[in-house]
C-alpha cells in the first residue's frame, strides 16, 4: 500500500472516531459518504483499526481488554485542593452490555465532555449493573437471562474509554458503588483460592481509573457512591459531615444548599446516566420515584467549588444552562411538551 492511501485511510478513520458515525463525520470533513465509507472499511480491513462508530450495533464486537498486571482500590483517596478546574461528575450508569442502546444523559454526557474538556471526570458509582453476579433472585422470566459478565465489562471498557477520549486525557476517579462491588463480592465468596491473579478483581479490568470508596478533594469537598437514604439524602450528607458531598445511588439529580457558620456547602445527587426504562430498573415495578437522568458539572475557581450545575433530562431533550445539549425538544401549543 502507497502512503498516499493509507494517509487517506487514516484520515477518514480518525474522522469517524471523532464524530463517531460516518455520515456525521461526511458532513464534517466534506469528504463524499460513500467515499468515507469506503476508506473507513478499508482501513478496518487491511490495517486492522478498530470499528469506532458510537451506535451500539457496531460496538458488539469490541473485545474485552486483557488486563496485564493486579491492581487495587484504595479505601480513601485525598487529592489536594482543586484551584481552578472543571469536572463532571456522574453515577449510576447500570451498563449491560454493548447492544444496550446509549441514554439521553449519556450522550449529553459525551458532549459536554468534548465541550467543556474537563480536567477531572468522577465515576460516582455503580457504572455496571452485575446483575448477574446479584444476589437478589430474578423478579420476572425475563430477569432469568442475565447479561453476562464480560459483556458488562465490555460495555464499560468502551464507554468509559469513549469518555476520556472524548474529555481529553483528563484524571480519572471511580467511587465504587454497591453494584461494582458486586464483582469483588462474589470472587472472593466462591473462588478465594484466586486471589492476587490478574484480572481477578473489578479494578483490574479498568486500570486508567483510580478507584477508591470514598474520595476527598481538600478539606471540605467528598465523593462518596451512598451516605444517607431517602428524601433528604443530599441535605443530611453535608449537614452531618459539615462538608460538600457528592454522592449517587438515590437515581435523584439534587444541588442543596447548606450554610454552616464558616462557609457554603453543597449536598449533590449526581441522578443517573442509566434510562430509568431499562429492565434492570424492572425492580420499581413502575412506580414513581425521585429518579432523574442527568448528571453535574462542578467549577472550581481559586481554589472554592462554585455551585454545582447539573444537566437534566426533561421534555424529551437533556438541558444545561438553559439551553438543550442532546435530544430532541418537543415542542406543544408554545411550550416545551413531554
């Protein structure tokens, strides 16, 4: 192959990556669908690229990454003060596979990633489901077919990689949730005799995040998976720590505001980038609840953490600031309609 091809080939599979689909990427470079199309197939085929197209449907094939070495989670990380910083922080994705389609908040997700290229993203917990690794017994006959394990591994192998390219190459944190611990849990209760082998715990299988129970940024910021239940979750976090607490588990999507005498603080629910319709919430039985897709965006300006800013999935579209970022806004009689 002369260079001027495989430059061609390149090209055009570093376009689809960026924009994630071919006819996007098309519409961007100017370069005509069936030509891109072509070098894109050409340079999975006779340079062995990976297939790097964002719809699900062309991720089902995406290996699983060996993992070369043992790694840990730490029970607490302390990370100095943040002076000046944008994150994103954000919980309870529940993915189970690459065939399970991508979110609303998960796509808002990505976009603001590439918007904002925060310097930090914060995993809140419970990216996977482990359904399969539960120890809860199946509620209805299509529970009983669970997704396998590697192929969760797989889903968050892919979205959590998508993520950080898509961030640029920012630090890295997960805050384990009950649900990744699921993994661990069940290892070490049928297969002890393993232990300290490669690939045999959750943190092994996702070495570019740094994972850890209970993360804190100063002396008065924390990331934890789940603190306090219920309603007032957020509030009695931070008022029984006196400390900002960014917390999931609840599915709720809350910023409260609490005033001690020394300072403000902040008592976030990250809500979930999982579809509150996916048949691992099939548990709800479809009632109502406080869950609320989205997730925040946190700002640090000379060294305090401004007020967190969440992005909400409402009325069909995920919004920020104001302003729609992912989705379709459906409008009815002059307004916004659901």
């Amino acid at each position: 192959m002369h260079d001027a091809l495989r430059e061609k080939l390149l090209h055009a599979h570093a376009a689809v990556r960026e924009h994630g689909a071919i006819n996007v990427a098309s519409k961007a470079t100017g370069i005509p669908y069936t030509t891109i199309r072509k070098y894109y197939t050409q340079a999975m085929t006779e340079l062995a690229l990976p297939d790097v197209r964002h719809h699900p449907k062309s991720l089902a094939h995406t290996p699983v990454v060996e993992a070369p070495q043992a790694a840990r989670s730490e029970l607490v990380i302390n990370l100095p003060p943040i002076q000046n910083g944008t994150a994103l922080a954000f919980s309870d994705c529940h993915w189970t596979s690459l065939i399970q389609p991508r979110s609303l908040a998960h796509e808002a997700l990505l976009i603001l990633a590439r918007h904002l290229k925060p310097g930090f993203l914060f995993c809140v917990g419970d990216a996977l489901d482990m359904g399969s690794t539960s120890r809860h017994l199946p509620l209805m006959w299509s529970d009983v077919s669970k997704p396998k394990v590697k192929d969760e591994l797989a889903a968050g192998q892919t979205h959590l990689r998508d993520l950080r390219e898509a961030a640029g190459d920012p630090e890295c944190y997960w805050i384990r949730g009950n649900h990744d611990d699921r993994f661990d849990k069940y290892l070490s209760a049928h297969a002890a005799a393993f232990e300290g082998m490669g690939a045999f715990t959750l943190a092994d299988w996702f070495q570019e995040w740094r994972m850890c129970w209970r993360l804190d940024v100063g002396d008065n910021v924390s990331f934890v998976h789940r603190f306090h239940n219920g309603v007032h979750a957020g509030y009695n976090n931070t008022m029984k720590s006196a400390r900002t607490v960014i917390s999931g588990d609840t599915h709720a999507l809350e910023v409260k505001p609490w005033n001690n005498w020394t300072r403000r603080l902040w008592g976030v629910q990250c809500g979930m980038i999982g579809d509150p319709a996916w048949p691992c919430f099939n548990y709800r039985l479809a009632q109502p609840g406080q869950q609320q897709p989205g997730f925040v965006v946190l700002t640090w300006k000379d060294g305090e953490l401004m007020t967190p800013e969440p992005c909400e999935v409402v009325h069909g579209a995920a919004w920020f600031r104001g302003e729609p970022v992912a989705g379709r806004v459906r409008v009815k009689a002059g307004r916004a309609a659901a």
